[in-house]
C-alpha cells in the first residue's frame, strides 16, 4: 500500500480547520496539524487533543509570541503601517509568521503539501500562500475553500455545523453565533454574519477585548515609552511606577492599560485585495498607543523631509503588508529605508490614557533637531527674521509666473481644477 502524501495544515481548533482536517483525513493525506500561539485566548492542550481525535498523525503547538512582537509588530512600527489610514493590520502581520513557521515544519517532517482555511473571498488565502511561494516554492498548496469538491459538499457554515456533527467533531460555534473572528496578541478582528450590514451598529456584546470608553474608569492613566532607534524598549506608569521592558513584557502590559482605558476600537469598512469591500470591528489597545507614541516622538527627531518622504511610503508599505508580501524584494526595500529613518530615533514619551482617548503630552529626545530659541517668538535665537523676505520671495517665483500666463491668456482670474 501507497504511503500516504504528507500535509502541514494550519489549524486553529475552530469549526474550519476542524473539518478540513477531517475531510483531508478522508481524502486520504497524512495530516500534520500545526498551531500556532500568537497570543490568542485559547486552550492550547485541549485544541491538540481534539486534532488527534479528528485524526491528525502529529500535532505541533508553536509559541510565536516572542517572535511576533520582536520580529513583525516592531518592525511594522517602524513604518507606522495603517491600512486606508485606520486598520492597524493585527492580522495581516501575523499571518506571514504563521506561515513561515508552518513551511519550516513541512521542509522539517518531509511534507509535500499544505494546507489552510482561508476562504476564497479574503485576504488571508493570500498572506498565507504568498509567504508559501517565497520561503518553499516546491510546496504544494491544498486549500479547500478554493476546491470545486469542497465547495459542493460545504456551501457553507450551515454544512459545516451538519458535517461536524455527523463526524462527531466537537465545536463551540453555532448557528447563532455567525459571525467570525481572528484573535492574536496585536488584535482581535470581527466579522461577517450580523457585522455584514455596515448601516448597523456594532452589538456592543462582540467587543471582548477592550472596554468600552463609556464604561473606563474616570481617570487619567500616565505613561512613559521610551524608544532606542525607533523601537519601544521600556514602558513606565507614572501613577503607580510599574515597569515594562522586554518586547513581549511591555506589550502585554500596553494592551492591559489600553484595554482597561477604551483604546483602540476601530469599525471600518476596507478594500480586500481580491477587490471586494469587507466591514471590519477592531479591537487593538496595546498597538494604537505605541503607534501614536511612535508617531509623536518622530516629531521632534525626525528630519523634515525624511518625515515627508518616508510618509509618501506608509500607504504602499500598508497595502503590502495587507496583500500578503512581507516576504517580498519589495518588502526588503522599504524596510532598509526604514531600519535608516529610525537610526536617530530615541528618547521618550510620556501619553494620557482616558475613556478611548491616547494623547502625547510630553516628549524628549537626546537626538531632538528641536530648536527652542529658534522656535521661539520672545527669542531671536540667531534667526535673523529679515532672511524670510528672501526666502518668501525666491519660493513665490513660480506663482508669480503662473499669474502673468494667465494675464496673457486673458483669463484674468485664478483657475482652479478648470479642464478643457
């Protein structure tokens, strides 16, 4: 007898990746389950014993978290990656490492194949199959949800629900709870089902990770983060004098404090790469405090036209990050440019905390090109006032030119946006 192909598959304990574990056992493979901790609620022993169960010839339970933090949170920071100026990219960034580790496993155990439960709709069937083709192109991929004798036999989570109990798969979603969810250390991400209205409001009972800014206490938290080329390397409470420093420490500590003060809720609608528009709910404490920090102390340390060149880059840098090629020529580009922006950037910066709100109040940097006798209007500070004639005059040249073409073209107004 034929030994059977090998397959890796990502699998999350969920009702998706149960039954696809259990349909590939079917369809014949070698079903290595591989999952991986990236700081999701959950019970990681019990989700191990259920793929055995399922049938599953080996299970792996990676912690990532370390490598999550260090290796792709900081190094998005570095970009201030946002997505459409608002998604902060929780799961976008995790993916790839989940990935990574995944095709390490197959080259590992001798596994031909893998597999995940992306859906042919979103983005993650890309993140994860993108990262395939960069680190292992000889891998073959199986992914169900893009498979024409899948999709005849699962229309959808209804025949999932009815597959599972026929399998005796145990599963906690129901045909109540219908809508889905990505949790991980930087985020928890919530959609479809009764989230697919954007007209109607979020049922506030789906927020699970942060309280609502109604419901945060009436008080003002404190905060220091202190930054070492452009990356968080302590972070102090100013009220109670609690301190973080190693990565995966001081971003635990930031998602408490963000959690507790309402920060970090978002409810968007964004673009999907395949080009379908999605409603998203994002709960993201810890990361939109270290990104408005961040932001903020580049202020002061951050050459102008850096700043600006730099900022032209974060949407390509965001939409790369969201399409799926961190491990990409392009992706290795913009980090080197990067990695050289965030050469200077130290020091610190003290943020308020209250009811959803994150505001810098403070900030210092050993390497400020803050001028304060420049800066000043009581100081003359070397800045002789009289040199801005000169720069006004020779920086208003070319409206001045523009002006006289439209004299001669007897336009006699300004025109605006005018085309024909």
């Amino acid at each position: 007898m034929a030994q059977a192909k090998k397959v890796v598959l990502a699998y999350s304990g969920g009702l998706d990746t149960s039954c696809i574990l259990k349909w590939l056992v079917e369809e014949g493979y070698d079903v290595i389950a591989y999952i991986a901790d990236v700081g999701q609620e959950e019970d990681f022993g019990a989700a191990k014993e259920k793929a055995q169960q399922i049938g599953a010839s080996k299970v792996y339970v990676e912690d990532l978290k370390e490598e999550f933090v260090t290796n792709y949170i900081f190094q998005a920071l570095k970009g201030n990656a946002l997505y459409e100026g608002s998604y902060l990219l929780g799961t976008a960034i995790a993916r790839p490492l989940i990935a990574k580790r995944q095709v390490e496993i197959a080259q590992a155990e001798g596994a031909e194949y893998v597999s995940h439960g992306a859906t042919g709709k979103g983005n993650d069937q890309v993140r994860f199959e993108f990262t395939y083709f960069a680190l292992n192109p000889s891998l073959k991929v199986i992914s169900p949800w893009k498979n024409k004798e899948f999709l005849e036999k699962f229309k959808g989570r209804a025949d999932l629900l009815e597959y599972a109990k026929q399998k005796g798969i145990p599963v906690t979603a129901t045909h109540a709870k219908n809508y889905s969810e990505d949790d991980n250390l930087m985020h928890i991400s919530h959609e479809a089902g009764v989230l697919e209205d954007p007209s109607k409001e979020c049922p506030e009972e789906i927020y699970s990770k942060v309280t609502l800014p109604k419901d945060a206490p009436d008080k003002v938290t404190r905060i220091k983060i202190h930054f070492k080329n452009g990356l968080p390397v302590k972070v102090e409470n100013l009220g109670d004098g609690t301190v973080a420093e190693k990565p995966l420490e001081l971003f635990a500590y930031l998602n408490k404090l963000g959690s507790v003060n309402g920060i970090g809720l978002l409810d968007m609608v964004e673009n999907r790469f395949i080009g379908i528009k999605s409603r998203g709910i994002y709960e993201a404490p810890g990361a939109t405090i270290l990104w408005a920090a961040h932001r903020d102390l580049e202020g002061v340390a951050m050459d102008k036209d850096v700043m600006h060149l730099r900022d032209s880059l974060i949407p390509k840098f965001s939409e790369l990050i969201y399409n799926g090629y961190w491990f990409s020529p392009e992706m290795d580009f913009l980090m080197s440019a990067f990695n050289q922006s965030q050469s200077l950037i130290d020091g610190w910066v003290v943020v308020s905390l209250y009811k959803g709100n994150v505001r810098a109040v403070s900030r210092w940097s050993p390497t400020s090109l803050y001028n304060q006798e420049l800066s000043s209007m009581d100081i003359e500070g070397g800045f002789d006032q009289v040199d801005s004639k000169g720069f006004i005059t020779i920086n208003g040249l070319r409206l001045k030119a523009h002006k006289a073409i439209i004299n001669k073209r007897g336009l006699g107004k300004y025109v605006v946006n005018e085309h024909g």
